[in-house]
C-alpha cells in the first residue's frame, strides 16, 4: 500500500525566479493588481538613486502608490 501523494517542495531558487516574473509582469502589465502581492501589514517604498521616497502601509495605500507611479508598459 502507498502513502498519501506528496507534493515536490520546489527549489528556492525556483520559487524566487517564478515570484520575480510574476511580480514585474504584473507591475508593467497590470498595475493595478499589484497590490495583491500585499497585505494589510505590508510597507510599501520606492527611493530613486539615493533618494527614498515615503514609505506606505496597506494595500489601499500601496495601490495608489503604485498606480502614481505609470509603470504600466515599462520595459
């Protein structure tokens, strides 16, 4: 008799790499549902050069953040 079906734990480097593409297709595709890859919990900040910008908390926030910022069709 066999045992339950066990499912393959991926590689790491495979989980980093697979969340990588998804989250920048997202973010020049459809930004808009970014904001998925947050919680309520999670903080938000992008700083250009040496320059950080404000950080944001929630999803809401992060959201209009990332729309304020058209990246949609960036290559």
């Amino acid at each position: 008799m066999t045992g339950p079906a066990t499912a393959a734990v991926p590689h790491p480097t495979t989980v980093g790499n697979t969340f990588v593409k998804q989250y920048y297709s997202l973010l020049t595709g459809s930004p808009e549902k970014l904001h998925r890859f947050y919680k309520e919990e999670s903080t938000f900040s992008h700083g250009l050069g040496s320059h950080p910008e404000e950080s944001v908390s929630g999803q809401t926030a992060i959201n209009s953040t990332i729309l304020k910022k058209h990246y949609s069709g960036a290559v």
